[in-house]
C-alpha cells in the first residue's frame, strides 16, 4: 500500500469517528428533549401520546 492510500484510509477512518460523534450527540439530545416532554407534559396540560 502507498503512502497516499495509508493518508486516505486514515483520513476515511477520522471522517467516519466525526459522523458517528455528531450523530451520537443528536441522539442524547433528542433524548434530553424527550425526557423533559415526559415530565412537563403532565404539569402543563400537554398530550402525551403514549
């Protein structure tokens, strides 16, 4: 392998680890926002669709 495919390989594997990162911090926060609509629907007359 070249140089070149060692630098894109790395380069590849450091994008994918960002994606995953920014995907992962979307998921805690539609979490976040999920947990606080479960627990203030019920005190501020909101539907709980469940």
């Amino acid at each position: 392998m070249s140089w070149l495919g060692i630098v894109i390989v790395i380069i590849g594997i450091w994008l994918a680890l960002k994606v995953v990162g920014v995907f992962f911090k979307l998921a805690m926060w539609a979490l976040v926002l999920v947990g606080l609509y479960w627990f203030l629907a019920p005190h501020l007359g909101l539907p709980w669709p469940f």
